[in-house]
C-alpha cells in the first residue's frame, strides 16, 4: 500500500504533523526567503504567480519577506510592505541563463544570511537550485525547504504519453528534464524539510528519490483571498469550452480531438478557447478541422471574465503537479473535466464538483463535455459545489499551514 501523507488542515487547534503538535494562529514575526525560476510580477506560470502571492501575503501578515527571482529586464526590484524583492537578471542564452542564475542567486542568499537572521530558505521547484542555494549556507539556519510542484521524474514518465517526445523538441525536453530531475534529487537531498504541492507528488518523492517519508509534508497551492475581485459568474447560454495549454503533457491535442468527436457525433460546435497556446496547436487545429479561439497570453481580468463564463474548464492532461486554473474556475462557480492524473484526482470530486476520466480518452470526455453542454442544471449545481469546494485554497490558508510547519521544524532546533 502506497504511503500517504498529512495534510496540515487549517484548524485553531493543535495538530499533529510528523508526531509533532503545533498552534496554527498566533506565530511569531519570521524572517524569510522564497526563490523562484521567474518573475513573478510578469509571468504567465502558474508557480512563479504562486511564489508572489504567497511572498505578498506573508509580508502582509507583519513577516519579513525576501523574494528572489529572476527576471528578463535588469534593475526589477520592487519594495512592498514588508516584502523586498530581489530580481536577478537572466541571460537569453538557455545554458548560460542557468548557470548564471543558480550562481547569482547563490550569492546573493549568502549575503543576505550574513547581514539577516533568516528563519527559513523556501526554494519552488527544481528551477530554483535549492542545493546551490545551500552549498553557500554554513550551519543549521536557516532551515532549508523544498518545495515541489511535483516530482520531475513523474512528469518525464507520465508526459511521454503526449506528442512531446518528437524530433529537436523531443531532445530539448529531454535534456531540460535530466537537468530538472538532477536538481530536484539534490535539492530533496539536502532539505530540512520537502513540501509537495499535491498527496500524489508526495508519494512520487518517495519513491523517486528515495526521501525520508518522515520529511515530507503536503501543502496544496492557493489563490489570493480576494479572487475574484469584481468577477460576476455568468455563464454564457451556449456551450463554451476552456483549456489552458503552454505544453503538449497539458493533453491540449486530446482537447482538440474531443472537440471534433463533439460534432461529428452529437452536431455540437462550442465556443472553444485556448489559453497560452502554441504554434503547433493552430496547426493541429486546422489539421483536424476544428475552429478555436487562440491566445498566447490573456491579461487577468480578460482571463477570470472567459473562465467565469465556461460551460466547463477542460484540463486533460497526462501529468499534473498543482493545477492551479481548476481551484480559479471552482472560485467562479465553473466545473471542471480533468483527467486522473497527479493532483487532479485531489481536487475534483468526480460526478460532484466536475469530471474525471482516464488519460487520453477524448470518446469519455466528449461524454462529459456534452452531458454538462445539454444540462444547465447539473453544470450549475457543479459549478456551486466546485466554488465550495474550493475555499480550502485561499492563500490566507496556505500561509497558516506553512507558518505552522516550518514553527514546528525550528521548534526542533530550539
């Protein structure tokens, strides 16, 4: 039996993480640093937006926060409350970039170490070299943190389902993912403690790297408190799909494919919308004869306004860390279709709040897609227990549970 691992819920109680009790509220003032790959100011990732919303609301709970990031344009700093941001600038260059970037921000770590006690280091993703970022640290302090979107290794496996693994793509990935898994091994290695974004990238840190169950906690991504500011839920009275894409293992070609099964088989043509799509969706697209509405990039506004107005989010992916666009369609009121896959699973209650079907299935898909497309009743019953549902991601929670784990973690230093 795979082992399982505990969620911190958000009660004002003690509670029990690895056999250690700990208060929830009441915390004192930390001092912290998170680093992050990209800017999360100008990105359209789901964990560099994360990463920020995160930074900003712990500096606006009264903690001082150090956000390091890298960025495009030089001299990107920007002071907030109590959050100061450290922008390191990034080469064009792939492999320079890298090297660059795990150097500068090695750096730049260490000599804040020297000038402020830090409480805590949380480094998201492989991207952010967590053991570079280490190996210029002397000492216990600060703790160190991993924090996982999901295990590098997984998503390799899982992904090669997709079309991505074809030609020069196929050996650029390849290689990104090598570089990728070789610092999420090293970076489990030499953390404190290893946060997963999802029960199942739990799990697969395990297995993959071998990590010590005992140093591994959960903590689900979040959205800001007030998402969505100034969004009314109106869906739209014909059906209209929506996909966020950006890379083929986000299953955006079976998306494609159960559009036209839609027609072909039940004559129904919906508004289908595409976000963060790629030239190659176009081309299969019109390959298989399909009309969709394309964008590259969506400001925020425009997005939660098309989200908010969605028969259904479709999110077919074969590999998924935290998927952060179903926690925003369930914050306005819209169903979800995803497959059963990573954190999906953990986030869509089948036949409740949304859909789940097997991978790469478009036959069982296009059945869900048309059941919600023909019952305004079920998609707006759904649509109500998905926004219910998902509370549980407010940032405000997220914070708590972090705030609580790594008190509990110094607690054992003290």
């Amino acid at each position: 039996m795979p082992p399982t691992f505990q969620e911190i819920l958000p009660l004002p109680s003690a509670i029990t993480y690895n056999n250690l009790a700990y208060e929830t509220y009441g915390s004192p003032s930390l001092k912290l640093a998170l680093v992050c790959w990209g800017d999360p100011f100008a990105s359209v990732t789901g964990t560099e937006i994360y990463a920020g919303n995160l930074a900003v609301n712990l500096a606006q709970s009264g903690h001082e926060v150090h956000l390091f990031h890298g960025s495009g344009t030089a001299n990107a700093d920007r002071n907030i409350a109590n959050l100061i941001t450290h922008s390191i600038h990034q080469s064009r260059i792939p492999v320079v970039k890298t090297l660059l970037y795990r150097r500068n921000c090695a750096i730049l770590v260490r000599e804040l170490v020297a000038e402020v006690d830090l409480d805590a280091v949380i480094c998201f993703g492989p991207g952010a070299y967590l053991s570079h970022v280490s190996s210029s640290l002397k000492g216990s302090r600060p703790l160190r943190v991993y924090y996982a979107m999901d295990s590098m290794k997984t998503e390799r496996s899982r992904s090669r389902a997709s079309e991505q693994y074809k030609g020069f793509y196929s050996l650029r990935q390849s290689a990104r993912y090598l570089a990728f898994v070789r610092s999420e091994r090293e970076s489990c290695s030499v953390a404190d403690l290893v946060l997963a974004s999802s029960q199942d990238t739990a799990r697969n840190l395990v297995s993959d790297y071998g990590v010590d169950k005992e140093k591994v906690g959960v903590l689900y991504e979040g959205v800001p408190d007030n998402y969505p500011t100034g969004i009314i839920s109106q869906h739209s009275d014909e059906p209209v799909f929506m996909h966020v894409g950006g890379v083929p293992r986000k299953g955006t070609t079976v998306f494609f494919e159960a559009l036209k099964l839609l027609e072909d088989m039940y004559g129904l043509k919906p508004l289908a919308i595409v976000t963060r799509a790629r030239a190659s969706d176009k081309a299969k697209a019109r390959q298989l004869g399909v009309s969709v509405t394309m964008y590259q990039f969506l400001d925020n506004e425009t997005y939660k306004r098309l989200l908010a107005s969605c028969t259904a989010l479709v999110c077919p992916s074969y590999s998924e860390g935290f998927c952060l666009p179903v926690v925003e369609a369930g914050m306005l009121g819209t169903p979800s279709i995803v497959t059963n896959v990573g954190s999906l699973p953990e986030l869509v209650r089948d036949s409740e709040t949304g859909f789940i079907v097997p991978v790469g299935d478009a036959p069982t898909l296009v059945d869900k897609m048309h059941k919600l497309a023909k019952d305004a009743t079920l998609r707006n019953q759904m649509g109500a227990q998905a926004r219910d549902n998902c509370q549980r991601f407010r940032i405000s929670n997220v914070r708590d549970k972090l705030l609580g784990i790594i008190n509990a973690e110094l607690g054992k230093r003290r």
